[in-house]
C-alpha cells in the first residue's frame, strides 16, 4: 500500500515491503512464499523513481508495480526538483521511469523534460512510459537518450521486465515499431535493390506491365521495336525471377511506385 508522503517535499515514497503491517513483516512473509524464485536483484536501499505531474496517475502506478512484486522499492515526484531536494536520504537510484501519458513526445516542453532527466541523473536509465507506440514517437525518444520505450497498452509484468532490463544495460522498445522498422528497411532495400537492378529503359517496360499494357503499346509509347521489349521483358523476368508477365507485374507493383518510378532507373 502506498504511504502519501507528499508534504513541503511534494512526494510520495512507496515502500513494497510496507503495509498495513509491522515494518519488515512483509518482506518476510513474501521471501517465505517465493522460495523458488531465484534471489532478489536489487539492494535494500536500491529504489525507481517514477516521475510524473499527475498525482493519481503515479500513485496508481507505483501501487500496480508494488502489487506485481516488482522487488524494488519505488518513490515517486511530480519532477526532477522535488526529486533533487530529497535525493540523499532515499538511497541509490537504479532507474527512472518516466510517465508521459498522452503527452506527444515530439512537444519541445516533454522533449525538454525528457533530456533534462537523462542529463541530469546519468548513468542511471531513464525509461519512458507512453500511451502512443507509434515509431516515430519511438524513435525519438531513444534519440533523446531513454533506455526504454514502454507502451502502455503492455502487461505490468512486462513493464517490470522493461524496467529490469534498462537497469541491466540493455533497451526496451514496443515489438510493433520493431516490425515497423522492420518493414521500412526491408521497404528501402527493396527499392535499393531495385535501382541497382533495372536500367532506365527497363524501369519504364516494368512499369507498363504493371500497368497491364501489351507489348504493341509498350513498343509505341518508348518508340522501341517490339522485339526489343520483348528482351526487355526477358531480362526484368530474369532479375525478378519471375515466370510470366503476371508474375512480374505483381513483383514490380512492389518494388515500384507511381511517383517514384521514373527515378529508380540508372543509366
């Protein structure tokens, strides 16, 4: 249970072994029914520290944390100067986990905050929790320097392993920006591969079987022989692996765009 702490200090300390019970009792009775958990990770006065504006929003939580046996104790701060005026008592700081909410990662006011953090409390990570999980959000706040990205659509036991594994040196980011990612190189590769690939007469003859247009009116529109289109064809269905024309107006449809595809050849 959270003790509301939050007087000249404006904080709050959450204690996981504190209770309703005696100091202490709690922390006993949970290492008596975890036997076969392997040890704690952290030190008794190691602690997070949850940063965010909204009082109910970091009680909340820190009590849901608290609640999963995250195994370290947790205080919370509206921000970085209540923080900085209680920081020698509380012990040593393993991570900060920062909760935007809503908030657009992009907005210089949260960009601030964010770097201000990371600044001022390396090396300790800083891990920020966010309701978008959109990659560009991502991508910026690791810009920032953030060991951690944490959608809040994700599990509490999730959450916790994020915030263990930034504390362990590695990164968390949301698996759906990393296939985001994923798409977007495999999508420049692709269209790499395909201006490396297709000359500047080849480019305009596969552009037209994607079209769906024969080869006669292929001929006309480049003022080819129809016979030179048809070496054409043979040499884009080589590169592509393709077998017929159907076959390669489907690949082309991916590798090329409308707006794009006048460039993608090379002389």
């Amino acid at each position: 249970m959270a003790r509301d702490q939050e007087t000249s200090l404006d904080r709050e300390s959450i204690d996981i072994f504190l209770t309703k019970n005696p100091p202490g009792s709690e922390r006993r009775d949970a290492a008596t029914e975890r036997l076969d958990e392997p040890p704690p990770r952290y030190a008794a006065n190691d602690y997070l520290a949850i940063f965010d504006k909204r009082n109910l929003d970091r009680e909340c939580l820190a009590n849901s944390l608290t609640s999963h046996s995250i195994g370290i104790s947790i205080f919370t701060f509206s921000g970085l100067a209540s923080w900085q005026q209680c920081k020698a008592t509380l012990g040593t700081l393993r991570a900060a986990l920062v909760n935007i909410g809503s908030a657009d990662v992009t907005d210089m006011a949260i960009r601030q905050e964010i770097t201000q953090l990371v600044t001022t409390l390396e090396p300790v990570p800083v891990v920020v929790l966010s309701n978008s999980q959109t990659l560009d959000h991502v991508l910026q706040a690791i810009d920032l320097g953030v060991h951690g990205f944490i959608p809040s659509s994700v599990d509490v036991d999730v959450c916790i392993e994020a915030i263990g594994l930034a504390i362990a040196g590695g990164q968390f980011v949301p698996a759906s920006s990393v296939l985001a990612m994923r798409g977007l190189l495999g999508g420049f590769v692709t269209h790499k591969a395909c201006r490396s690939a297709f000359t500047v007469r080849q480019t305009a003859v596969a552009e037209a079987l994607r079209r769906g247009k024969a080869n006669k009116m292929i001929a006309r529109e480049l003022n080819l022989c129809e016979s030179t289109v048809k070496v054409h064809i043979r040499n884009i269905m080589k590169k592509l692996g393709a077998t017929n024309r159907t076959e390669v107006a489907c690949k082309v449809g991916e590798l090329l765009s409308d707006a794009g595809s006048q460039q993608l050849g090379r002389v």
